[in-house]
C-alpha cells in the first residue's frame, strides 16, 4: 500500500521543484530490492512528472545501464529533463566511482537532444544521495 502512495506521489502531472521532494517517495519504492534497480524520472519542461520507469534491473552490486536505451525513452516521452534513480541493495546510498562515470555518460548523450539530468539519486536503506546536493552533477 505504502508502494502505490508513493508510486502515486511521483504520477504524471505532479510538479518537483527540488529532487529532494521526491527522496521520500523514491526510497520506499526502492530501497527493498535485493538486487539493483536502475530507474528514470521523465520530466516536462516545468519539471513536471511524465513518468517513472524502472529501465533495468542488475545484481547485487551492479547494473548494466545503456545510455542509448535511456536516450531513446527519454525521447519516447518527449522529456525535458530527467532525475536518474537507482538503489544501492547494500544500504549505503553513498554514490561510487561506476556510479559518478555512468552519470557523467547519460548526461553527455542526453545533453546531445537537448535533455538536462537534473539529479541522480541514489537510495539506500540509510537515505538518499543527491548527486546535484553533493555537486557531482557539474563535474
């Protein structure tokens, strides 16, 4: 129940003016996962919820996440912008090395149509981690 709240809380047309409003949310519908989930919050150009999706899953450690699947969906739906989501299984949500390239990567493809990565949250069972809070996004 908790799940379809927060699921609703990040549905299409709710307006996010700070990623942090949507910390909350996206823990609880990622932080219970045993293996890695990587997600994207697709956004209109008032930042504006289009729609979460979950993109690809991985193993305990890792997920295999391809820029262009990304770039290609983001496209589908006509994103302005997107907040990139994925959950650290081990609970730390302290964001790694895999984690800052991956990031640098979609925001160089999507940067290409014109599509800004506004944040890359990471979720843990301990919180959340901003990469823009923590200025990683201007590497």
């Amino acid at each position: 129940m908790a799940k379809r709240f927060a699921r609703r809380k990040l549905a299409k047309g709710r307006k996010i003016t700070q990623p942090s409003q949507a910390f909350e949310h996206l823990q609880l519908l990622l932080q219970d996962y045993e293996h890695e989930v990587f997600s994207v919050l697709f956004l209109d150009s008032q930042h504006r919820v289009i729609r979460f999706e979950e993109l690809f899953r991985g193993t305990i450690d890792a997920a295999s996440v391809y820029p262009r699947e990304v770039l290609k969906a983001a496209l589908a739906y006509n994103a302005a912008a997107v907040i990139l989501v994925h959950n650290h299984p081990s609970g730390d949500p302290e964001p790694s090395d895999a984690d800052r390239r991956i990031t640098e990567r979609l925001k160089e493809a999507l940067g290409l149509m014109d599509i800004r990565v506004i944040d890359h949250v990471v979720v843990g069972s301990e919180g959340c981690a901003s990469f823009a809070e923590q200025g990683l996004l201007s590497m």
